[in-house]
C-alpha cells in the first residue's frame, strides 16, 4: 500500500504553499533562493524591509542538504522545509547578534 501518511500529506501541503507563496509554485529550487524565499517570509510575518539569515543557521542548513538528490542543483522544497526545521531546531534558543 503506497498511501501517504496524514503526517506527509501535510508535509507536501505545506511545500506547495510555500512554494506557491514565495517561490512562483517551483517545487524544486537552489538552496540560495529557498534561503532567500524563507527571507522572504520572515519579513512578511515580522513586518519588516529586510532581513538576512544568520550564517549560524543557513551553514547548518547546508549542512544537512549537501547529501540530499539533486535534479540539476535543485532540491525539493519539501525536503529543504523539513531540513530547515532541524537546523532551526538544532540551533535551539542560540541567538547572535
């Protein structure tokens, strides 16, 4: 039986949003424009101009990625949404500034 989980159907739902919102509908993209579309979204959800993530979170980001499949140099949103919540959650309550 291949049915997706309601855990995976609303792992893919959140994937489609995002992309639809912030990345044209791509299902698919370069880490540096997901880096940017989640940019993007900070600032939607803050009200602001401008943002830049920190290096600490984008480079654990990557990190966990690097070994991800690629079409092209293009991961998919949904795998990168669910890395960049463990990289997120494994930088805990660290903050620079």
């Amino acid at each position: 039986m291949n049915a997706m989980t309601n855990q995976q159907k609303a792992k893919r739902e959140a994937a489609v949003i995002f992309s639809n919102t912030l990345l044209s509908g791509a299902l698919i993209t370069a880490p540096e424009d997901f880096i940017k579309a989640k940019e993007a979204e900070l600032c939607i959800k803050h009200h602001c101009s401008s943002v830049t993530i920190n290096a600490s979170l984008s480079n654990s980001f990557k990190d966990l990625i690097k070994d991800f499949e690629t079409e092209n140099g293009l991961h998919s949103v949904e795998a990168m949404l669910e890395a960049w919540k463990q990289a997120e959650q494994a930088l805990g309550t660290q903050h620079e500034f």
